[in-house]
C-alpha cells in the first residue's frame, strides 16, 4: 500500500523537497515533519520532538495569570470581556429596536438598585452582559441576584408618594340612612275571631266507609256521574225503521222488483225467501236511495246488496256494453282477503246470470291475473281498500265511472285502519253517485263516512235480532290454564264443524298441530300463511275434508261457513264488538249455534261487564277435562 508522500521520510539516493513559501519576501520555511500523533502510522518520535523544540510553544496560562489579565478563570470561556462602552455586535444589530426605551423603565447603564456594574466582578468572577440586560459570569451562568426582576409595567412609585392617611373622609362626612319606622304596638295588631266551640252533637258521626265514599276520587271515574258510551251513535242521530220477521211473511224476491234470473240463481243458493234486512233495502237500493243497514253477521247482508246492485246495473244497459277494457261501475269494499272472497262467491252466480263480469283485487296475490281482468273489462269489483288504492295510483284502475258504491263490514275496516284509504277511494268515484253501507254496528268510526258522503240515507235494523240471538246458546267455562288444551281437545271432538278462536298466531298453529296429532283433522289460518294457503284451508272446511279450524280474530270476519255448529274462544276477546263478530260464525241463516268461552277466574269479573255490556246472558260452569259437560257440548 503507498505510504503518504506528504512529510514523510526520503528515500534512499533521494533528495528531500521542501516546499517553497514566499510571506512578504521572507525565507522558505522548512518542510513540516510528519505526523506528531503517536498512533498515526507516519509518526516519528524523533522528528517530533524536534518540532516541538523549534516551534517554541507558548505554555499555557495558568488560573491566576488567567484572571490577572482579564480573561475568564476556566479555558474554555468567552475570553476577554467586553467593556461596557463599545457596544457588542448582537447590540448593533439591534440598535433599532431597542432605540426607544419603555416607559418608566429604569435606564441600561443604572442597573438595578443595589446590583454591580458590569463587567465588575462579585467574588472573583467576572461578570458579562447579555441581550436580556442579566449580568453573567464567564461561564455564561446568570448571576445569582435575588433582587433582580424583569422590569414589566409602570415604575414603583415614591415612598413620599402614598396618600397620607389625613386624607381620608371623616366618619360624619359619610352618608346617613334613613331611620326604620317604629313597629306598632302589640296591641294596634288586628285581632281574629274566636273559633266557635266544637259541639259533638253537631255532626253525626259517619265511619270511615261513608267518608271515603263521601270524599270525590279523581282517579277513579265515577260511572253513575259519567254517561255511558253510546255505541250505536249514527242510530241515535238518524231515525232508524225497525223491520220485523213477521212484516215480510210471504214476500218473495221477485215481490222485492228483482228479475226472474237473479230469483232463480238465488234459489240455486238456497235463498227461497227474503230475510227481514234484504225485504227492507232491496227496494231503496233499487230505487237508487243511500242505503244504512244495521244486521247482525250472518243475517244476510250480502244478498241485501249483491241482488239489487245486479239489478240496479242492468237497468242502466248493464248488460248490452261488452267493450274490451270498459271501465268498471260499481265497487264494493270488505276489511279483509277473506271476506272479499266471500262476498263474491256469493255475487258472482248472481252477477253472470244476467251477463255481468266480477273480479277480485285484494293484496297478498301477484297483481298480474287482476291487471289482465281489468284490461279486458269488468263491470263490478269486489276488493280490499290497499291494493284497489295501488293500482288507482299505478293508472291502472279507473273509478270515474262508478256509479254504486258497498262498504261491507264498515265498522271493522275503520277499525284496522282503512277510514282514510276508503276516503280516498270514494272520492275518486263518480260525484252524486249511490252508497250503501252495512255493518253489524254503526259505531263513531262510521258516522264520519256517514256524514261525508252518505245523503238522507235510509237506515234500517232487524227488530228481534238482538246480540241475544235465539239461535245461539252462549256458554261460559271457567277452567284451569293447565288444562285448557285437554279441554279444547274434548270440545272439538265432536261431529260437526268446530271453529276455534286463538289470540295469537303461534297458539293457534300450535293448537291445530295438536288436534291433528290427536286424530282430529284440524289447520289453521292466521296472517303468517300466504294468501294461497289461506284459501285452501278453508276450503278444506267448506268441503268437509276437516272438522275443526284454529283461526286468529283478523279472519275472523272472513270466515264464511253455514254449517258451523261449535264455535270455541280459546282466548276471550278483549272487546265485546270481537266477541259479537266470533259469535256470529255460529248460527247463521237462522240455524242453531253454541259459542263456548274458555277463562280463567282471575279473569271471570272481566268477561262479565264484556257479557254485559254485548247484552249477552251465558251460563257459567266450573269444569274439568273429562267432565261429561264436555262431551255434551260437543255433541250438538
């Protein structure tokens, strides 16, 4: 590896050079020896020790020699201090700055009271000035001086500045306040009356019974104080014709003014003769009146508007427009899928018979068969308030031209909700056009369709059929909770057609899985099944192929069957409308019934104001299961 050539040693036979250095025409100085460190590979002690002794290097001063002359006792402070006349660098640059001195600040070169100059000296260190105005030691250390501050706000002032304390106010030079009035005398204080001797004879002497009672509750209503509910409002302001059975004795359909077809078609249904609410309305209906009935269910209110509303068509050339997609004329309006299918089971044999075409549109079915029905053209609809409204809004049902329409059941639809979307609807019809409506009861929530769009209406009620129907006999069991289900089982085992009623959908799918493990045909029908299901569960009741059906109250008004003998509440309604309505799946067409309620005695006060305010009388009997009351019950 090649050794430095710079001060290193010459080689054999070799002439050393020396650098030529020309200062100011002096002499070259001699070339510089090689390195001096000990650890350097080029060090040679001799040469520098040789160095060393030419160069002639000043020794070092030591602490005192240090401080003699004027430097700063360690090596390795700021050397010689500054004199407090020649200004510092730092202080040039910012001359400008602090040209101005603060207010009441006291002057640069006084210091602070009591402290050294600078660069005096306090214990044998110099002291150096710095750019905050601090004196420091040559270690750059600021120098301990309790009495220094920074120098911020106005100046102290003087000690013979104070106010002296002569100068203050004299106490009588300060305001007086106003003296307090005097208190009147003891005796100038107005005096109160004796209070009359109590005298125990003055008063009977009641216990505490009588002072409860006696003492008002505004918790507890008082009923005798507060008027009943009246139910049958519209009745009450309208004046109602009552019709009896016996008035329509040997009246026929065709005395009634409805044609030959539709008399036998209602002969084909088994409707031979008029029943009191249908020989009432069908000749309003006919003569083009708004029409109020009150019936209960089952007394063959859809007769009374499906004959004359076929009828009604026919005389306005019903039956001569045969046109494809020929808008619809009449509309009749039921709460439930169910019922709907109900009614047109019963109003289409009617409406064909003279040539007349009905569809259905309710929800829970593809929409697409009832699009194409209407495309093609109907004459009546028979549907559900929700999906009539979805294809008004979807323009594909138009209701300009209806000229009649049927609110079935109007006091359950106002109860699910369907009082606004039924307003909308009717509106949408043809202005002045006619309107019937029937319902079991005609309660507050009906008597806003009444006032709206109902004019002068006729209002009719069946005399003699009251809740209390002779017809059906109302039992009332009172049972263990433990045993309900065996003696639900024992009830339905009977021949005829049973329809249990459940409160919630998953007791009634329970139920029916029950019964039919136990060898009683039995299905349900509840919201959860779809639309299909649902009308092939009652089909299967129709037809016979089961005995017994669990239903929940939201089918209630669609179940539609003329032979049910048994009817069962599994759960007692909590309303006595709910209860009139699952009461009237029974006994229909004046054939005999039984409703039978199953509670519990915590609730058999309960159920009885219920009885009592349906006007309903029922037997109440303690049983068991396996008791023979049973077995009775199920026979009839």
């Amino acid at each position: 590896m090649p050794q430095n050539k710079k001060g290193g040693a010459p080689r054999a036979g070799q002439t050393p050079r020396t650098p030529a250095r020309s200062t100011g025409g002096s002499t070259a100085r001699a070339g510089a020896p090689g390195s001096r460190s000990p650890k350097h590979r080029g060090y040679r002690p001799d040469e520098a020790a040789a160095s060393a002794s030419s160069t002639g290097k000043k020794p070092r001063w030591s602490r005192d020699e240090r401080v003699e002359r004027g430097l700063s006792a360690e090596r390795g402070g700021s050397g010689r201090t500054e004199s407090r006349d020649e200004p510092r660098d730092s202080d040039r640059r910012t001359a400008g700055r602090d040209a101005a001195p603060t207010r009441g600040a006291a002057p640069r070169s006084g210091g602070a009271r009591g402290a050294a100059p600078r660069g005096s000296t306090r214990g044998g260190a110099p002291r150096t000035p710095s750019r905050d105005g601090a004196e420091r030691t040559g270690t750059g250390r600021a120098v301990h001086r309790p009495e220094w501050r920074p120098k911020t706000g106005a100046a102290r002032p003087a000690r013979d500045e104070h106010p002296a304390r002569d100068a203050r106010p004299a106490r009588d030079a300060r305001p007086t306040r106003e003296p307090r009035p005097a208190r009147p005398a003891r005796d100038a204080r107005p005096t109160r009356e004796p209070r009359p001797a109590r005298s125990q004879s003055a008063a009977p002497v009641r216990t505490q019974r009588e002072q409860d009672a006696a003492r008002p509750s505004s918790f507890y209503p008082d009923r005798a104080a507060t008027p009943a509910a009246t139910d049958d409002v519209v009745l009450e302001r309208l004046a109602a014709r009552a019709v009896e059975a016996a008035d329509v004795e040997g009246v026929t359909f065709a005395d009634l003014g409805l044609g030959g077809n539709i008399v036998r078609t209602l002969a084909d249904l088994g409707a031979e003769q008029p029943f009191p609410i249908q020989a009432a309305t069908i000749p309003d209906v006919l003569a083009g009146r708004d029409v109020l009935g009150r019936g209960r269910t089952g007394s063959g209110k859809t007769i009374a508007f499906g004959a004359p509303l076929v009828e009604r068509l026919m005389q306005n050339r019903g039956g001569t427009r045969r046109e494809m997609g020929r808008a619809p004329r009449a509309l009749i309006l039921a709460p439930t899928r169910e019922l709907a299918l109900q009614i047109d089971a019963t109003v289409q044999p009617i409406a064909r018979s003279v040539g007349l075409f009905t569809t259905q549109i309710y929800g829970g079915v593809p929409q697409g068969r009832q699009v194409g029905a209407l495309q093609r053209g109907v004459d009546i609809i028979i549907g559900t308030p929700g999906r009539i409204e979805d294809l008004v809004e979807q323009r594909r049902l138009d209701l300009s031209q209806i000229e009649v329409v049927v609110l079935d059941e109007a006091d359950h639809m106002c109860e699910l909700g369907f009082l606004e979307p039924v307003q909308r609807i009717i509106r949408r019809t043809r202005a002045g056009g006619q309107r019937l409506l029937f319902s079991a009861t005609l309660d507050t929530g009906v008597a806003s369709l009444v006032d709206e769009f109902l004019t002068e209406p006729a209002v009719y009620e069946v005399a003699g059929e009251d809740q209390q129907s002779s017809t059906i006999e109302h039992r009332v069991l009172l049972v263990e909770q433990r045993e309900k289900r065996a003696v639900i089982e024992q009830l339905v085992a009977g021949p005829g057609k049973t329809l249990v009623f459940a409160r919630t959908r998953a007791f009634a799918e329970e139920l029916a899985d029950q019964l039919d493990d136990a060898g009683i045909a039995a299905v349900s029908l509840h919201g959860d099944l779809n639309q299909a299901r649902r009308t092939r569960n009652l089909e299967k009741l129709t037809s016979g192929r089961v005995r017994v059906l669990v239903a929940t109250d939201v089918a209630a008004r669609g179940i539609h069957v003329d032979d049910i003998s048994l009817v069962v509440q599994a759960d007692a309604p909590d309303e006595y409308k709910t209860y009139l309505h699952r009461a009237g799946r029974t006994g229909r067409a004046g054939k005999p019934g039984t409703v039978v309620t199953l509670i519990t005695r915590p609730r058999a006060r309960r159920f009885g104001e219920l009885l009592e305010r349906a006007e309903i009388e029922a037997e109440t009997t303690a049983v068991r299961a396996g008791d023979r009351l049973l077995d009775d019950l199920a026979a009839l």
